[in-house]
C-alpha cells in the first residue's frame, strides 16, 4: 500500500466543474478516496481564495458555505489564498500547492500525489517531485468543444506529471449541507 496526496486547486475545480454544468462544491473526501483506491491517504490539501468581489452576492455566499464547510471537515488541509485590488486576481493558491507538494515529497510523505489543476505555473514544482523520486498524477479537465481561451488544460504540466487521467463527472458527488 502508498502514501498518497491529494492536492487540489479549487479554483480551478470548481471552474471546470461550474463550466459543465456538475456539481460545483463537491465532497472532496469522496474524491480523494475514490482517486487513493486501495492505498494510503496521507493528505487532502484544498487551496482557494476569497471571492473575486465582482461576482453576485449570491454566488460569494454559497462559495463562503462552501469554504466554512470544508473548514469543519477533518483530514482536509486548506490553503487559503487572497485577492488584492485593484483587479482581484487570486494569488498564492499555486504557491501553497507546490510548497506543499515539494516539502511533503523531500519529507518522504506520499510515493504518488494526486494534482488537480490547470495552472502550468506547477510545471516546475512536478518536474522537481518527480526528480526527488515520486510519482504526480495530474487529473484534468478537457473538453475539445469548449473554445479554446475557457480550456483549462496545460499541456507542459501534463509534461512534467508521471501520467494523467480525465476527471469523471461522476466523482463530482455535492458535498453535504450545500
């Protein structure tokens, strides 16, 4: 049995997942487990940031239920980023991922990590786990008839990973309380 990760960037989970119309905050202990299989989960890490401040204030609450939830789930680590005026861009999520993902693979923590993102930004933080000796699985969004500037997909991430695989509608399963 492996030690495994989970790291998750949730903007661009729930990005991907709003874009086809699933389920937008889903159980991440259901995904995690269901990408571990019969090994070891070792961490669930979730990174986000606050709202961008220009999306409806029905939208910013259910996001905010979303992230109190998770705060209240044990096993999931959250990375929480921001959003800094003047254009509200999100920043540090990607940092948080590939800190973590690179110290808990020099401390020998997981064989294999789970990464789900879209962000080429984490090539070189894969390129480096894979040379200390583990194993990063990106899990991806494609979808070839959504136009092209909405496809969240990287090519050189898919590069850098050991391998990769689709995400599947059906592990998008809502997360209870939403």
């Amino acid at each position: 049995m492996r030690n495994v990760a989970v790291c998750i960037d949730g903007s661009n989970l729930v990005g991907n997942l709003q874009k086809r119309g699933w389920p937008a905050f889903i159980d991440l202990d259901y995904l995690a487990r269901i990408l571990v299989k019969n090994d070891n989960l070792v961490h669930l890490l979730y990174t986000f940031s606050s709202p961008h401040p220009k999306v409806p204030e029905d939208i910013r609450l259910e996001q905010q239920r979303y992230h109190d939830i998770l705060r209240t789930v044990s096993g999931i680590s959250l990375g929480e980023g921001w959003r800094p005026p003047p254009n509200y861009e999100e920043k540090a999520c990607d940092v948080i991922l590939a800190i973590n993902l690179v110290l808990m693979a020099r401390n020998n923590n997981y064989a294999i990590a789970y990464l789900i993102t879209g962000d080429s930004d984490l090539a070189p933080a894969v390129e480096m786990v894979r040379q200390i000796g583990k194993e990063v699985v990106l899990v991806y969004f494609w979808d070839k008839y959504l136009p092209k500037d909405e496809q969240r997909f990287s090519y050189r991430l898919a590069r850098a990973a050991s391998s990769k695989m689709g995400f599947k509608k059906k592990w998008a399963r809502p997360i209870s309380g939403m």
